[in-house]
C-alpha cells in the first residue's frame, strides 16, 4: 500500500468518525449512520490494501 493510499484511506477514517460523533451529538441519525458507512468503506480498503501487499511480496 503506498503512503498516499494509506493517508487518504486514514483521512477518510477520520472524517467518518467526525460524522458519527456530531450525527450522535446533534441527534441526527442519518448523519450517524453515513459515518459508520464511511468507516466501513475505508476499512475494506485498507483491507484490500493489504491483500495486494501480501501479494507483492
């Protein structure tokens, strides 16, 4: 995995978890979920990441 897909997969991490906490502090369900969602998408791509590397090597 290169380190640019490694930044913009943690960014994408981050940012899904600012979603879920201000859905939550804010009471917007919608906006909660998106985050979790976010996460997740950003998880299956490290993932996917990582089974490349494995690969490579």
């Amino acid at each position: 995995m290169s380190f640019a897909d490694k930044a913009k997969n943690a960014a994408e991490d981050l940012a899904g978890k600012a979603k879920e906490v201000v859905g939550k502090v804010t009471g917007d369900d919608s906006l909660e979920t998106e985050g979790k969602t976010d996460q997740g998408v950003s998880d299956l791509k490290q993932a996917g990441e990582k089974a490349k590397d494995a690969f490579k090597h």
